[in-house]
C-alpha cells in the first residue's frame, strides 16, 4: 500500500483492476469506479477484448502492451480514457506483467481516476509512459534492466570448473566481440553476463537484458530494434533495445526461443553494427556489446532447428560454459551459507550454522533446477527453522526436500536405461519404491544409492572412478556399496 500510495498521489487506493492476457482478452476485472468501464458490471468485461472496450487506445498507448513488451511494470498519467459512448475521463495506472514459468502470459492494471467528471488535467494532450518512475517522454527506458548489480566478485567458485568459468570473465569482458554463455536454467547465467559488463570499460553505460522467450514472436522485432512511424496502425518512432543499449551491453537469453528470421537481422548486428527499425528504411548504427546466453547445448539447438549455426559461431568466438550445481558440488555449503545471510533479516531469523546432515544431503542431490532451486530450498527452511534457533538442519526442509527427491527419483528410474536383470536386482535391494518412500532418512538412502549405481555405470565398473566422479574416498564408496548391499 505504501508504493500504490506513492503512485498514486497519496491516494492510498485504486478504482479499477483489471486483468489480461498477452492476446488483450480481460480475464478479470473490478471497477469501484462505473465511469472507468461505462459498462453495468464488471463482469460485462470479461471476455471482451481491451481494445473492444476504450477508444483510441492501442498497443503503443497501452500501459498493459507495454508492461508485456518490456517485461516490467509501467506507470502513465494524465491518459484519457474513453469507452464507447462515455465522456473520456483520465487516470493514473500502472501495469504490472504476469509471468509463468519464466514467460510472460497476461498482465495486471491499476488505476485510479484523476479529478472529476469535468476537470481536465494540465498535461492531458501529451502522455508519458513510465518504467520505475522515470519519464521517458516516447521511449521507454528500461530502468529496472538498464543497470548491472553483479560483479565477478559476487559469483561463488570453489569448485575447479567454475574457477575456470569465473576467470575467463575478465578475458571476454576486455574485448568488443560477443559472447555466448551457456548453461542449464537457473545456473546464473544473467550474473554472468552483469560481471562481464562490469569488469568491462563499459560498465558506466547501460546495461539491458532481455529474456527472448518471455516476449511474444510478434513483437520481439520491435522489442529489439523499434518502430517507425507508421510502420503499423498507430505506430509511432519508438527506440528499441539496441538503441537504447548504445554504447553499453544488451543480454539476450535464451536466444535459441528467438525466430529464425529474427535471429538473420542480429547476425547483420553482429557483423557490422547495422539495422533498420521495424517499418524503417533507415540505417542504424550503434555501438553494443552483445551477450547471448542459450539454456540448451548449442549444438542441439543447432540440431533441432532453434538456432541457425551462422549466428552460432558469430557468436561463439568467445564463449563461457557454466557447469551445472551437480557438477561443482563443493559450491553448495557455500551457496547455502550465502542465502542463509541473505534470507535472515527478511525472515527475522538469526541462523548463524548449517547441519552436516543438510550439506551432505544436499551434496548428493542433483539440483535440476541448479542455483535457483537450491535459492528457493532454502527459503523455505529459513521460513520453517524456529526463531529462537540458530542452526538449519535437515528437518527444517524435510517436506519440500522429500518432494524433490521423489520427483526425481521418478525421474532417474523412468529415462534411466537398463536391463531386466538390473530392474529386477534394484527392486530386490531396495524394498521400497521413491512413490513409497515415509520418511526423509530413507528417500536419501534410495537416492544415494541410485547416484552410485549411476555413477559405477559411467565409471565401466572401475571403483576409483566412480569414488572420484562422486567425490567421496573409495573406502567409503565400498562402505556405502556393503550398507546398500548394492550388486555390481
């Protein structure tokens, strides 16, 4: 309330909610205020297009098109506001997206009416549309993207692949060629790109990310690299992300969801500096540095279609590769130890230990979600451990942990290729399947076992392979074999 206070004036409510999706349709709305909709009910609203409803108002004028577009709330004033048949009134609103699983499907509108029926604000022929509160008087400057938190020294490497990751920043960060990072989702991807812009002469510049997967086919163009006036109806010359990252760093992630077509215009990017701006037969230059981070294997994307292989070695010259949590191990106590810093003051505990029974669990889990599901582990034990405790033991992240581990046991058992015999012999040793599993203590003992059947197989039977691929000693990988009664 307090935000919506400062938003709007004071004010300390709103007059109207309304809901889309990212085709415009209004899944919800509330109108405490008639005279924002000019319809009997809200409910009249519901299934009716935006754009059905309010006269003159378009995709560049929409705070909810915009909102979707850049992926970030955005605050107008003074706009009029007109339903069919109804006096224009004019408001203050501000929209903020919806995102499900890491893409934006719908946003959410404020709005609170200025005045009364009669009164005509002052600026009413010119409206601004804001991001975090910045004018930005016909363009829409990424305020919330357009800087870099992140340096080097913030990125955790313990482990020695990720002291190689971590070290090769520098190296990319003192050139002006792209970059491609790849790393499974929730590596860190965009930490990453945020410590390359900042160790680089750059750094005072801007810096804009922007996740191409979260952004509909259709307007990912004019995301990128704006509009012309009259480039469609309504359209006015609007900047896009290259324009605005001039002189700075764009990160592109996800760039094998981006189109084909799409991806053919950033490869001219690439190699010159050049474009044109949708409906423009201007030439642009601008002076970028570009990041593009892939979720999946280039190669594959590659291979499946997703990504064209010109763009990829364009692109590829200079290149980092994250390793995944499973892979680095030795980095999860001090992750843990960090978001535990991180989480007390928001959940007003006072944490200050870590059980070896929750390091060892979760060093032997396989984190599919990497980083951030480990982040969000966490959390959830920080909300769950008592206040007057100083320590975050096993117990505190037993259910949610649990649901993990039997959600990829499931996993491991279903895509895990083996013979009958193995089936068989598993099924034997273990007397309970992941689905059954009734306390935390066993579904660990199942999964720790899996990983060393898992691990043996990749070995080719060899013991100190295997004892070193899981980072344990071999004399307790044969104490772990003996109390499993696992059979090789």
């Amino acid at each position: 309330m307090k935000i919506l206070s400062q938003i709007f004036k004071g004010k300390g409510y709103v007059d109207g909610i309304t809901i889309i999706n990212s085709d415009g349709e209004i899944l919800f709305s509330a109108k405490l205020n008639k005279k924002l909709s000019g319809a009997d009910s809200a409910l009249e609203l519901v299934g009716k297009n935006f754009f059905e409803i309010y006269e003159g108002m378009s995709a560049e004028n929409s705070t909810t098109i915009k909102a979707m577009e850049l992926g970030m709330p955005v605050y107008v004033e003074h706009q009029a506001l007109k339903a069919k048949n109804q006096k224009p009134i004019y408001i203050t609103s501000l929209s903020i997206p919806i995102m499900n699983a890491n893409r934006i499907v719908g946003a959410i509108d404020l709005s609170t009416q200025e005045g009364n029926d009669n009164e005509v604000p002052d600026k009413s022929e010119k409206v601004e549309l804001k991001t975090s509160g910045i004018p930005v008087s016909g363009n829409y400057k990424l305020h919330a993207n357009s800087s870099a938190s992140f340096t080097a020294k913030d990125i955790i490497a313990v482990d020695e692949k990720m002291k190689r990751a971590k070290s090769y920043i520098s190296i990319v960060a003192n050139c002006d060629l792209p970059v491609l990072i790849y790393g499974e989702t929730g590596t860190g991807k965009e930490v990453f790109a945020q410590a390359i812009h900042n160790s680089s002469p750059r750094k005072n510049h801007p810096f804009i990310a922007q996740n191409c997967a979260a952004i509909p086919d259709t307007l990912l163009e004019s995301i990128l690299f704006g509009t012309a006036k009259g480039a469609f109806t309504d359209a006015i010359e609007r900047k896009g992300l290259f324009e605005l990252a001039d002189g700075g760093t764009l990160f592109l992630d996800e760039i094998n969801s981006m189109p084909l077509q799409l991806q053919a215009k950033l490869l001219r990017v690439l190699q010159d500096g050049t474009f044109r701006s949708l409906g423009s037969k201007k030439v642009k230059h601008v002076n970028v540095k570009i990041i593009a981070a892939t979720n999946v294997p280039p190669l594959k994307a590659i291979a499946e279609g997703h990504l064209r292989e010109d763009i990829y070695y364009r692109l590829s010259m200079m290149s980092i590769a994250i390793p995944p949590l499973r892979e680095r191990r030795k980095d999860i106590s001090y992750f843990v130890k960090y978001y535990i810093s991180k989480y007390n003051e928001i959940f007003q505990k006072n944490v200050e230990y870590v059980s070896n029974d929750l390091i060892h669990a979760f060093e032997l889990y396989e984190w599919p979600g990497n980083v951030r599901e480990l982040e969000k582990m966490v959390v959830y034990g920080m909300s769950m451990v008592s206040t007057n405790c100083n320590m975050l033991c096993l117990k505190d992240v037993e259910d949610k942990f649990n649901e993990s581990l039997r959600n990829d046991s499931d996993d491991l058992l279903q895509n895990e290729s083996k013979c009958p015999e193995d089936n068989l012999r598993d099924k034997k040793d273990s007397n309970e399947s992941p689905g059954e599993m009734k306390s935390l203590t066993e579904a660990v003992a199942v999964y720790e076992r899996d990983m060393i059947v898992k691990a043996y197989r990749k070995a080719h039977g060899k013991l100190v392979q295997t004892a070193k691929d899981l980072g344990i000693p071999r004399q307790t990988l044969q104490r772990k074999i003996k109390k499993y009664k696992i059979a090789f």
